[in-house]
C-alpha cells in the first residue's frame, strides 16, 4: 500500500490491477475474459513473430518458426513458468485485495456513524414516550380507570417506569461507543462467518490480526481489572456488557451497515475466486422466492398462496371467537396440508439469505380460489370500531355518490323557480333587450334624417333639369349647382380657402377662352 502511494506520489502512472490479474488469469487459464484472452494472444503472437524475425537473421527460418510455436503454447500446470505466473497473481491479488478493504473499512465506518445517529434518535423517542406514557397513567388513575376495551386497542408494548433507566443507559452507552473499533471488529465477525472468504487463504491474515488484538484487549483487562467480591458488581457488569453486545447487534444490522457488507464480500470474492456474482438474479430470487427447479413452479405458487390465505383466515376467525366469546367447532380451519416451507427460518430455498424484513415474499400466482370471497369486505369492517358513531342519515343527505353539475339551462330554471323575475340571467337579458331596441331606434331615426336630406337636394336637381330641358332655347347650357362647399362660409379656415381659390384660377388658365356658338337663323 506503501509503494502505491510512494508511486502515485513519484509521478509514476497508476497500473490498473483489474486489468493485470485478467491478464494473468487467461496465461493460467483461469478466466473466462474474452478481453483478456485475446490481449494475451496479441502478445504471444507479437513475441513470436521477434523470435522468428532474430532466428532468421541468425541461423536460418527453420529454427525461427520452432521458437515461435513453442511459445504460442500456455505453460503447463507443473512448469516453472506458471508457477512464477501463479505467484504473481497471487501478489497483485494481495495488493488489490488490502486496498479494496482500505477502502470498504471507510464506507463501513460512515455506515457505523450514521445507523449511531439514527439509534441515538430512536432512543431518545423511546424516552420520551416512555415519560409520556407515565405521566399519561398517572393522571387516568386519578381521574377515571382505563377501560379493558382501550388496553386491548393497543398494539404496542406498554412502557413502564424500569424502561426509563434502561433506555437512558442505552442512551449513554450508544453515545460512547467508538466506531472505529466496532466497524473493524463487526468486519472481523462478518468475514468469519462467509461461507467461502472465512476459509480463504488470502483472508486468514486479516482473521488472525483481529484474534491477536482481541486477546490482546482480553489480557489488559484481566490484567487492570481488580477482583471483584461483591457479587452485585459482577451481575450489573455482565448486564452492561450483554446490552453493549445487544446494541452492536442492532448497529450492525442496520440496513446501510449490510449494504455496504454485502457488496464488499461480492467484490472480495470476485477478486479471490475470479468468479462474478450476479446481482440482479440473486435480487430477483430474494424478491419473486424462485429456486432452480421450474417445473413445478405455478402449483408451488397456487400452494403458497392458498397456505398463506387460509391462515389468515384462520386468525381472523379466531380473533372474531375471542371478542364475541362463541367459539365454534365449524369455524377451525385444517392447518394440516400448510407445509413446513412456510416456517421462516432466515432463508430461501436456494439458501440465500432473505430480505432486510425477515419475512418470505409470497409469489403472485394466477390461483383465485374461493377463499378469498369476501376477505376485502371483511377487512374494512375489521378497522371499524364498534364504538364509532355513524351516522344513518349519511347516505341520504350527501349521497353515496357524488352527482354531475348540472347545465346552464338546469341552473337558470332553478333560479327562475326560486327568484322568479329576479333572477341574475332574466334581469340581464331584459336590459340587453332594452338596450337593443334603444340603438334599433337610433340607427332608424340617424337613417330617415339622411333619407330626407338626400331627397330634398335630389329634387332640387331634378327641378333645374326639367326647366332647362322643357323651355326649348338651345342657346341656354344647363346650369348645375356647385357641388363644392361655400367659399363665404366664415367657419372655413383662410388657408384652406385661398388654397381653393388658387386652384379654381390654375383651373380656369388651363381650360381656355369659351368657344364661341355660331347659331344660324332660319328666319330666311
């Protein structure tokens, strides 16, 4: 660990040890890397075709080409060259191995310190309910008894004055725990245990530091510890340490502690063996209960969930018979094809360990049995209370279901029924009618105004032509009223008006003199 660093440190670059123990792995013959078996044979092939190269320039082809097929070949398991591979491996495995739990220590004793926080809250809940709870009792006992029905309400264990010490004690032994040592010693504990890793050759070093220190913290102890006589000191000191051990327990079976374990193993055991584990099937065997054998999956399925209905409904009844107080023989339940498989007993059928709950997950099957008849209805009543007032007129006044809201036209013929003329909609439309017929009559009379004003100068002009054209005299043009505004109006601007003006004299030097008619007598 040491050199690494030394390296990393020196500007050396960082070799990828994942990388060199495939390699190593596909010379032996080991792994099942395609990668790494085809980089391995670049290489060979390389080296070959540079013995050949130098065999041709010295002695001839011949001899070239049998240097190239020897080494083409692996090492065979007793030579000396595999060996020396092994050893490698078995080297780089170390290394790689002392840096990944360097690592994974870390992440497990972050783990440690936050399942402590959380343990820290917990307790301090647990206190407060517990005075609560207290002090809750001793004002009922003063005032009125608690009825049986209420003590049976509750589902939790009724805390009482002696828990109140043990969780303060909890408390301050939580407190002033060291994470360090319990991270390493649990790491220790765990790794024993491991079915393949315990009894690995490349983990016996860490098992056997962690027994040195152990019997090393034993023997100080013996050692500073006085003899004790008094038998009362040797009892709350074997108490103390049996809730030290029982809080470690539960520090180290928290969720994130057994994360960070399991994918540490996963990782180490890959790295020891050479062997991926498949997380994603072992996720899907914990979850779905599914073993190796598949031939008789769907009637284990229908089984397990029929087992499972049946006890329930076998405890179901039972609490029925307690509270009512007729017990029956029709109502027993035949528990006797229920298999031993449903006992939980910490693991599935393949022997992987269950999930965080501790409960096996039953299957969904397609099995709809009879059994479950009415088990939805019975449930909802079970949460009733049978104190609970309910109300009879419930149903009548708001309705089982909600209605839809009715139209406009349903909302206007409503309020038309209730207000009569008064309604919003027939008061609005009587003011729009109203003033409908106002602008009606003002266009109307806006119309006729101009109606009369356009016939009274239309006639005017009819009047003028008619006289022209019936007094017979050629000599007399007809004569049109300026259709043009007067120039003496004295609301006219003056700009305006002599701009008029300047354009009837340009008008009138452009058209010319007026030609002069010659009109012949005929008088002759």
């Amino acid at each position: 660990m040491t050199n690494i660093k030394a390296d990393h440190k020196s500007g050396k670059k960082k070799e990828n040890l994942n990388w060199e123990i495939s390699k190593l792995q596909a010379q032996i013959g080991e792994t099942t890397l395609r990668r790494a078996q085809k980089a391995i044979e670049a290489e060979r092939k390389k080296e070959n075709a540079s013995t050949s190269t130098t065999a041709r320039t010295g002695s001839g082809s011949g001899t070239g080409t049998g240097t190239g097929t020897t080494t083409a070949t692996t090492p065979e398991e007793g030579s000396e060259e595999a060996k020396a591979i092994a050893e490698k491996l078995l080297k780089l495995k170390e290394v790689k191995i002392s840096q990944k739990i360097y690592q994974a220590k870390k992440e497990i004793r972050r783990a440690f310190v936050k399942a402590k926080s959380f343990e820290i809250q917990r307790l301090h809940k647990r206190l407060k309910e517990a005075r609560k709870a207290i002090e809750s009792k001793s004002e009922s006992n003063g005032h009125k008894e608690e009825s049986p029905e209420e003590t049976k309400q509750s589902k939790k264990k009724e805390l009482t004055k002696d828990d109140i010490p043990k969780f303060e004690q909890e408390l301050e032994l939580v407190k002033n725990m060291n994470m360090d040592s319990l991270s390493e010693h649990a790491f220790v504990a765990k790794l024993k245990k491991h079915p393949i890793l315990g009894s690995h050759a490349l983990m016996k070093p860490y098992i056997e530091i962690e027994d040195a220190n152990i019997s090393s913290k034993v023997e100080k102890n013996q050692q500073s510890e006085k003899p004790k006589t008094d038998s009362l000191e040797n009892n709350n000191s074997t108490m103390k340490e049996s809730l030290v051990q029982i809080i470690e327990a539960r520090l180290t079976n928290t969720k994130t502690v057994k994360e960070h374990m399991t994918k540490l193993w996963d990782e180490l055991e890959h790295i020891a063996t050479g062997k991926r584990v498949d997380h994603n099937e072992l996720a899907k065997k914990r979850k779905m209960g599914i073993d190796g054998n598949t031939d008789n999956t769907e009637a284990e399925k229908s089984k397990k969930a029929r087992t499972s209905k049946d006890i329930k409904e076998y405890r179901h009844k039972s609490n029925d018979s307690d509270e009512d107080g007729d017990e029956s023989d029709n109502e027993s339940v035949d528990m006797s094809h229920i298999s031993d498989g449903e006992h939980n007993d910490g693991y599935d059928s393949d022997g992987l360990p269950l999930p965080m709950n501790g409960k096996a997950t039953t299957a969904t099957s397609m099995f709809i049995g009879s059994l479950n008849a009415g088990d939805s209805k019975k449930k909802k009543k079970d949460k009733k209370d049978k104190n609970d007032w309910v109300d009879d007129k419930f149903d009548e006044i708001y309705g089982k279901t909600k209605k839809n809201r009715p139209g406009q036209r349903a909302r206007r013929l409503k309020a038309e029924r209730k207000y009569g003329k008064e309604a919003n909609h027939v008061k609005k439309a009587e003011e729009e009618a109203r003033l409908r017929e106002e602008r009606k009559a003002a266009r109307k009379a806006k119309k006729e105004q101009f109606k009369a004003k356009d016939a009274s100068s239309a006639n005017a002009k009819k009047l003028a032509n008619r006289r022209a054209i019936g007094d017979g005299s050629v000599a007399k043009p007809i004569t049109q009223t300026p259709s043009g505004p007067d120039l003496n109006d004295p609301t006219l601007h003056p700009s305006w008006i002599a701009k008029q003006t300047e354009k009837a004299a340009m008008a009138a030097a452009l058209s010319g003199s007026k030609s002069n008619k010659i009109v012949f007598d005929d008088s002759d």
